[in-house]
C-alpha cells in the first residue's frame, strides 16, 4: 500500500524512531505518546485490521505480541506493567489502516480505558 504509513516506515520512506526490527516485524515510538512508554508494533506484512486478519496470518499475530513481551521487557516496563492496545475499527479509534499493537506502560492505567 503506496499510501500507508506504516508500510513506508517499513520500506525506511518514512522516518521514526525504530526500537526493535525483525524480519517480520517493527516497533517504534508513537508520535502522539499517550504514556510515558508509547510503542507501536506493526508486521511487515500489510494487514488493514484486526478484522481483516486471514489463517494464514495468525502466526503474524503471535509474533508481534511476542515482539510486544520483548519491547515492554527493552524499555523496563515489563516488572509494573503494561497494557496492549489493538483498535480495530473507525468507532475504537484506529486511525492508520495497518495493524498494530500499542505498548504502553510507564505509569498507572485507569479502567475503563475509553
């Protein structure tokens, strides 16, 4: 997808702060932190929601959230805690059509989130 920023953030035409890279996978700092710790998550692979997820991708979902363990362990939230987030659709919120899992962490979470 020509337009999707993640997908540039992958292809490196759009610059961020990358954290953690495989090769199936990025994770970044988000430009609107929302906690003190605020990463993204993203397959490299080009999936538009949760929603849109097809079998053969379910072992893209359980590596980025092994990759979410991982960046929450990198950047010392993992002991207190942290909290993923997928939005998944125009009415929780999400904005770029590309999945992506946000790591957040770094003080107290209240509930309910929204």
């Amino acid at each position: 997808m020509d337009d999707c920023i993640f997908c540039n953030i992958v292809k490196k035409e759009a610059h961020c702060d990358i954290v953690y890279e495989d090769q199936h996978s990025v994770a970044f700092t988000d430009i609107n932190k929302q906690a003190p710790v605020h990463i993204l998550v993203i397959p490299k692979k080009h999936i538009r929601s949760l929603a849109e997820l097809k079998d053969e991708d379910l072992a893209i979902i359980g590596h980025i959230l092994d990759v979410a363990n991982k960046v929450a362990e990198q950047q010392g939230i993992s002991k207190k805690g942290y909290r993923l987030v997928i939005n998944c659709g125009i009415e929780s919120g999400q904005s770029v059509w590309h999945l992506h899992i946000h790591v957040l962490g770094g003080r107290r979470m209240n509930w309910p989130p929204g």
